[in-house]
C-alpha cells in the first residue's frame, strides 16, 4: 500500500518535500548568472520558480546559460531532476534573461 498521491490510472505519484535550509536565488539579468552554493549531494530533484521570462542551463561550476538553452516562461514552477538513481548529476543552474531582469528561486528537495 502506498500513501503517496495517484494519476488517473493509480498510479502512485512520487512526491518530494522542500529541503529546509536549502533555498536559493539567482538574480537572473543580461548577464548570464548561476546559483553560488552547489545543491546538496542528497538533493535529486530542484524546484524552480521564474519571475520573468528566462533561459536556463543545467551543469557544474562553470555552467553558463545562453538565449539557446531551454526557455522557463514568468510565473512558472517547474520540477527538474538533477541527480540520477545513485549519483548527483548537476550541482549548479544559471540563467539568464529573456527581456527583463527578475529572479529565479531555488528549491531543493528531498
């Protein structure tokens, strides 16, 4: 028996809780930005939550986020893994603006 919420097949949904302690911000601006501290190595999956429209890159330390990379519309959550089965595949995120400057919050989870 599963307590987690089902699809309309249900199927169980995995849910994962906002780690406390590990949110962060990127001022996202012309210049391309990316998150100062590396998500914690238990973290697999990250909440991202854009308040203009950006481009965002997923990578190590040096990742840089161009107009090329995958487009977050405003005031939109999304969900994205960072980590496979065993080991943490991304530790960092940048971004930048598409029109204006906002900020893209960070969720880490567990």
């Amino acid at each position: 028996m599963t307590l987690l919420p089902t699809d309309t097949n249900n199927n169980p949904i995995p849910v994962l809780r906002p780690r406390p302690g590990f949110a962060q911000t990127v001022a996202v601006t012309a210049a391309a930005a990316r998150n100062t501290n590396a998500f914690d190595t238990a973290t697999r999956v990250i909440g991202v939550y854009a308040t203009v429209p950006m481009f965002i890159r997923l990578g190590n330390n040096t990742v840089t986020a161009t107009t090329s990379d995958h487009y977050l519309p405003a005031d939109t959550y999304m969900d994205i893994a960072v980590a496979g089965s065993a080991t943490q595949t991304y530790g960092y995120i940048a971004a930048i603006r598409a029109s204006s400057d906002g900020t893209l919050y960070i969720s880490e989870k567990f």
